[in-house]
C-alpha cells in the first residue's frame, strides 16, 4: 500500500507499485510508472513517461522526465525517462527526458547512484552501476558504460562515449571518447592511464595483468588504431578486445596525454 503525504500531487492515471512513499508536495505525473518500494522524498517531481524501478530513492527537489533543453523538441513528441532498479537520486538533480533523435527516452540502468545537483540531458544512455558525483553535467546522447565513474564538477560534451569501468576525474572538460577501463583528467580531458583502482574491484589479478599490457600496447608510440587492429588479431581477453573495438569505432576520437594543454 502506498503512503502519500495529503500535500503530494499523484496524478489519476500513475502507477504506483508496492510499499511506495510520496512526501509532502512531490508530484508524480498520471505517465508515469513507479516500482516496488520507492520513495519519492519532499518536494521531487517525477514528470512524463517515466520509469523508476524497485528499491529507488528520489531525493528532495529532483526533477526527472521534464522536456529535454533542445529548441527542436514539440510538446507533442512522446518522450520519457526509464531509471533502473536500486537507484539513488540525490537533491536537485534533473534528468531530462528523451527526443525522436534518440528512441524518445533517456535510459539509465541499475544501482545508479547520482549526487546532488548532477544534470543528466535528453538521450543519454547510461549503463549499470553508474557514479555521478555533485554537479556532473551529461550533454545530449553522452553514453557512459557499466561501472563508469564521473567526478563533480566535470561536464561532458554531447554525443560522447565513456567507457566501461572507466574514471573521469574531478573538475575535468571531456570532450573526446574514453576507452573502457581508462582513467581521463585534465582541461581537455585525456586518458592519463588505466583506471586500476576501479578494475581491481570488478576483476582477478590475471585480467588486471591483461588490460595492463593492453593499455601499455595500445598507447605507446605510433597510430592508435593500428596498434588496436594488431592487438585484437592475438588477444584472447574479452576485455582487452572491448578496448580495441571501441577504439576502432570511435566518432568523436580518442584524447591521448601529450604533456602539454592538459591540466
């Protein structure tokens, strides 16, 4: 059973899971769908067609599934918001909803975990496990992989991937691809070395031997993409070969450290 607070607005039409608490003037739009044990706390807004799986929190004053912040988007264009299960949303975040541009939402997988004040725009994708720390700012379609980690105040252009496991330190301005399982800091942001800290978590020592030589391989002198084809012919890790093929298929490229014009 529900427990909503007599200030709160619950829209006829919202689905309310199990064991769901709405605080004093949250308001929950009649799209959306909300899981198991939630809480939506004091004042948070959940708007459009969004989603939020079992076991989440969204903190006071959150806005999740407004219209994205793009001057072409109409009012008649279904878009929404779908957030995993376990989900932390701290205060003052806002996650915007999709656009036609992408599938029309905004996808954010399990056991996210996104600190105050963090923006998250229209179409981006983020996978499970995800840490944004306080005032993380994601641009339109920025993808982040499984595990990855970006330090507050760090903003991150449009249309830009992250990859699995990886770390984008604080106060940085990435603009560029980041490799799975890579650490990237500076002012542009470049990939300064592997992420050993976040790996060590996830893997056995073997693995973090493989991605270790990999990284040393595919970062020492000469054409990055020549040196993923090579290595990816002779690699038996999976890992190592996600490394390579994201690297083989980056848009935007990949920021390499050259010792100057980097924080």
């Amino acid at each position: 059973m529900a427990k909503i607070h007599p200030s709160a607005v619950v829209e006829e039409g919202a689905i309310l899971g199990e064991d769901v608490t709405i605080e004093a003037y949250a308001y929950v739009s009649k799209e959306a769908k909300i899981g198991n044990n939630v809480t939506i706390k004091q004042g948070a807004r959940i708007l459009s067609d969004t989603t939020i799986g079992d076991h989440s929190r969204i903190f006071s004053y959150a806005i999740v599934g407004d219209i994205p912040q793009d001057i072409s988007y109409k009012d008649e264009q279904k878009s929404g918001v779908i957030i995993g299960k376990n989900a932390t949303i701290r205060e003052f975040v806002t996650i915007n909803s999709g656009t036609i541009k992408g599938d029309g939402f905004t996808r954010i997988g399990d056991n996210a975990f996104i600190m105050a004040y963090c923006h998250i725009a229209h179409d981006c994708i983020l996978g499970h496990n995800i840490i944004l720390a306080n005032n993380a700012t994601l641009a339109g379609h920025v993808e982040l992989g499984d595990f990855a980690v970006v330090g507050g105040l760090t903003p991150i252009h449009q249309f830009v991937k992250v990859g699995e496991s990886c770390m984008i330190a604080g106060a940085s301005a990435l603009s560029q691809d980041i490799v799975p399982f890579c650490l990237a800091e500076g002012n542009r942001a470049s990939i300064r070395s592997l992420n050993l800290v976040g790996i060590r978590r996830r893997f056995e020592k073997e693995e973090v031997d493989n991605l270790n030589k990999a990284f040393k391989f595919l970062f020492r002198q000469g054409d990055l993409k020549e040196n993923a084809k090579q290595l990816l012919d002779n690699c038996q890790s999976e890992n190592v070969k996600k490394m390579c093929d994201f690297i083989l298929t980056t848009k935007r490229g990949i920021p390499v450290y050259r010792g100057k014009n980097n924080a």
